[in-house]
C-alpha cells in the first residue's frame, strides 16, 4: 500500500509528468509497484538510466534523433525524481545534475544553437536555456519562468510551443529555483532574476534578440513571478500566468506536505512558521495596477493546489487582464494541455511576435 506522500504526488502531478514529455507507460512502471516515499528518487533515476542507455546505445548508431529524444526523456525523469523529494539533499542534488547533463546532450543532438546562459547574480550565476527558432532573425523573447519545483529541464517541450511560432526562448532558473537555487532562496521581489538576465542578454552583441519585445510567461508559482516581472520592467509586452497565486500564503494551510516541505527548502526558512512567512510575502497586493501590459491569466477551476477564486482576483485586479477559466482543468491546466498550450503561444505571438 503506498504512503500518503506517494499517494499526494501521484494525484496532483501526474498529469503534470505527461503532459511535460513523461510516457505513460513510464509514470505507470515507476510509480505502481512504490509504497515508500523514501524510494521515489531510485526508482525514477532508475526509469531515467534506462532512457540514458537508450539514447548512448542510438548515437552510437548515428541515430542523431532518436537520441536526442531518449535523452530528453532521461533529463524528464531525473528530475522528476527529485522535484519535491527532500530526503536527502545530496541525492537530491546529485539526479538535478544528471538532468541538466542529460538535457545539455539533448540539445547537442536535437537543437546544436541551443546555449546555457550563466548570469552574474549576486554570489554566483544565474543559470538559464536559450533556444531560437531556426532562421529567425531579430525576434522576440519570450521569459519562462518555473514554479516552486519545476525548473528549465523540465521545459523542453513547453519551449517548442514558442519557437514554432517564431519567438525565441529563455526557460531561467531564478531565485530559490534550480541550480541557480543553490545559492539563492525563493524572493517576493523574484523580478530582481529575469531584469538582471534581461540586461545580461543586452550586453551580448553576438545575439540578434528583439529585447524591446519580450514576453513573459509563468507557470504555477511562476504565475506570481510573471506578473511582478512586468510590473517592474517596461521591455515586457505581455505576460501570461497561468495556475499562479494571488497571495501564497492565503493558500498555504491547504497545500500538500509535499509541496510545503520544499518551500520550505526553497525559501531557506528553518521552520514551517517561518516558512508560511515567506510564503505571505509572495502576494501581488499593490503590484497588480501596475502590470499595464496584457495579462492572460490561464487556470483550471479543478485546481487541487490554488483555489481559482485566486485567479480571478489577480484578473480584477490587473488593469488590462483577461481570465480564461477552463472548467475542467486542474493545476496548470496539465490535464487538458491540447487546451492551454496553443492559447498561451498563440495570444503571446499575436502581442510580441507581430507588432513592431
């Protein structure tokens, strides 16, 4: 019988895993046979190892394509793996890794023009991906900014519905996120990341990026961040928030234990008072009115994680915000992703993409 942690990951993310590139088939076998939490992260390194073989065993081959696929699929379960396991922080550290290796060999095979942007921030680097879409010349940008525990490896797939409208991509690990949370925590002023990163790709002469065209766009606590980066930073035209808060610490006494245990983390409080401390300073009270740019805010009112009545005061309260309530969707919509996805790229490409 599985644990209630097992139990709690399967029924808030697993549409998340699949509709993110996971097989089926995959989150069938890794998960099925767990009753312990503790054996999470083996057991999706494992999956993981098998997909890293696949893809050695293919080069090998010459078969350029379907190798780097299987390393995609690999760079997925690693992290995946350790996403909200924080049982032992340096496994945990160890399979993020392995993730980014894996994906850094995806795009050797699948996208050579891909590049890993290291940002001087603060004490160290804040890391993020950088694709273009082929041919392009001058285009926009389009911010993706993880959640609480998603970061840039996790976006492969979410990326391409950007570069195949013609708009180019930087998924950033920001404050308290992926490697570049090694030596950051979680900030309600999380705009302090994509400004610097935005002035970071400014300084490089050698790209062709239409930086006075950028949009931005969140996923779940990446909704929060999304909309604070516009209010701040007038080289965003757009934003999109989709399965984000109004104020996180409104919600946080209904979250899983999961999920709070890694904020907890993330946010580098000591205790889980302290924690929901943080988590109340994430509020977008006051910032709001001055996200003047267009603002699609994208939820699902099955959402498990953030109740929708957050949603539709983040769209009252944004003075040019339009609210796309889908009824059937869950948290970030990731069960009906053939719903979301397109809209998100369409409406962002219609507002940064084709203006001048």
């Amino acid at each position: 019988m599985p644990d209630e942690r097992i139990e709690a990951a399967v029924a808030n993310w697993a549409p998340r895993f699949t509709s993110q590139g996971v097989d089926p088939n995959d989150f069938a076998r890794a998960t099925s046979a767990l009753e312990r939490w503790d054996n999470w992260l083996d057991a999706w390194c494992a999956n993981a190892d098998v997909h890293a073989e696949l893809a050695r065993e293919a080069e090998a081959l010459g078969r350029a394509l379907t190798a780097g696929h299987a390393w995609v699929s690999a760079a997925l379960s690693y992290h995946f793996a350790k996403f909200v396991w924080m049982v032992d922080l340096d496994r945990h550290r160890s399979a993020a890794y392995r993730a980014v290796t894996a994906l850094r060999n995806a795009h050797r095979l699948l996208d050579p023009t891909a590049e890993r942007v290291e940002v001087p921030f603060e004490s160290g680097v804040m890391v993020g991906n950088l694709r273009r879409p082929p041919g392009s010349e001058h285009t926009p940008l389009v911010l993706l900014l993880p959640g609480l525990d998603s970061t840039k490896e996790e976006f492969f797939y979410w990326e391409e519905v950007f570069l195949a409208r013609g708009m180019a991509t930087l998924s950033l690990d920001g404050p308290g996120q992926g490697e570049t949370g090694y030596h950051t925590n979680i900030r309600a002023d999380y705009e302090v990341g994509p400004i610097a990163a935005l002035d970071h790709l400014a300084g490089r002469r050698d790209l062709d990026l239409d930086l006075e065209r950028v949009g931005v766009v969140g996923v779940s606590l990446g909704g929060y961040y999304g909309p604070r980066t516009a209010a701040f930073e007038p080289r965003v035209k757009a934003v999109c928030a989709i399965g984000g808060p109004h104020t996180f610490g409104d919600v946080w006494d209904g979250l899983p234990s999961l999920t709070r245990e890694t904020f907890l983390h993330h946010s580098g409080a000591k205790e889980p008072d302290q924690a929901k401390a943080v988590a109340s300073s994430l509020s977008l009270d006051g910032v709001l009115p001055k996200v003047t740019q267009p603002l699609l805010v994208i939820f699902g009112k099955l959402d498990r994680l953030i109740p929708y009545e957050q949603a539709e005061r983040v769209a009252a309260e944004a003075p040019n915000a339009e609210l796309v309530m889908y009824p059937d969707g869950n948290h970030v919509c990731n069960n009906i992703p053939y719903k979301y996805r397109p809209l998100a790229g369409d409406w962002m490409a219609e507002r940064v993409r084709d203006v001048g």
